[in-house]
C-alpha cells in the first residue's frame, strides 16, 4: 500500500468526527449555546422544507420524465466519444449523466457500478470520487432559490454545469494519479 493512499485512508477515517467536534469546540468557546442554536436551526429547517416542496415536486418530477422518455439513452450516445476524448470510462457516463439531475437516482447508479465492476474498481473508485465531486445541480438550484424566492438563475446553471464537469474530470484524473 502506498503512503499516499494510507494518508489518504486515515485522514479519511478521521475527518468527520474531527470536523464535529472542532464545531462543538469553536461554538463553546465562543459562548454559543450549541445544542439551542442547533434546535433553532431545525426548526428553521423544518420550515424551509415546506417552503421549498414546490419546487422539489417540480424538478422531480422533470427527472421522471427525462429518463422515462428516453433523453437519457439518446444523451449517453451523444456523449461517448467526448467523454472518451477526455479520459471518461463509458461505464460512468449514466452516473455522469444522472447527478446533475437526482442524488438518489445517481446513487442507484453508483450502485450498479459497485455490483458490476466492485467498488475497488477504477470504476468503482472514480464512480465514488465523483459522487463526492459533483453536485446535483437542478436540485440545488430549485433547493436554494426556492427558499429564497430568487426566479431568475440566468448565469447560475452555465456555471454550475462547468463546476460539474471539472468535478468528473477532476475525480477520474485523481482516480488515476492515486490509483492507476
């Protein structure tokens, strides 16, 4: 095993918990009552929630239809030869092509990819990269402007599409820098 791969695992093993509880510390000295300011938080969570259901009913139900009229194929077809040209593997141009548009539909297909390929694949590895470097783009987008009221996202889905697409590139370079 190499080093970089045992940092790699250990900082991993290590960064939530830690993440946490330099939180909990940083909010105690500073004299934040943690647990109400967590509780008001949820509170205002909750109410977000409903604010934003619209939306959230709207852009699913898209994704629906997006995949149930066949776009997706006909998309993943298009797609192929970029993506080669590009170091893409063909086998995660569906997961590529579904997190922009729905988390659990693109870990569905994360979970194709580890049944088929197994998940200490390159496949398997890039496929995890990139859910942890992309983003579900619609979601986000119907998530944060709805819960603001904002209806004009005119620069923000070109951007985010750049973002998202230097997150799968950036997953399948790393994949093969530390994994070969």
């Amino acid at each position: 095993m190499t080093a970089m791969r045992v940092l790699i695992e250990t900082l991993s093993a290590f960064a939530v918990p830690l993440l946490i509880a330099l939180v909990l510390i940083h909010g105690y000295k500073k004299g934040v009552k943690v647990y109400e300011v967590f509780v008001e938080g949820a509170a205002e969570g909750i109410k977000t929630s409903v604010r934003i259901l619209p939306y959230l009913t709207a852009i699913l139900m898209a994704i629906g239809i997006f995949r149930s009229s066949g776009a997706m194929d006909i998309l993943m077809i298009i797609l192929k030869t970029p993506a080669g040209l590009l170091g893409i593997p063909a086998e995660i141009m569906p997961l590529v092509l579904i997190r922009p548009l729905s988390g659990s539909g693109a870990l569905g297909v994360v979970s194709e990819i580890f049944a088929t390929y197994g998940p200490d694949s390159f496949v398997g590895r890039a496929a995890g990269t990139m859910m942890g470097s992309t983003e579900t783009i619609f979601y986000t987008i119907a998530v944060y402007f709805g819960a603001v009221g904002i209806r004009d996202t005119r620069h923000v889905l070109p951007s985010a599409f750049v973002a998202d697409l230097a997150g799968v590139v950036a997953s399948v370079v790393v994949c093969r820098l530390i994994f070969g």
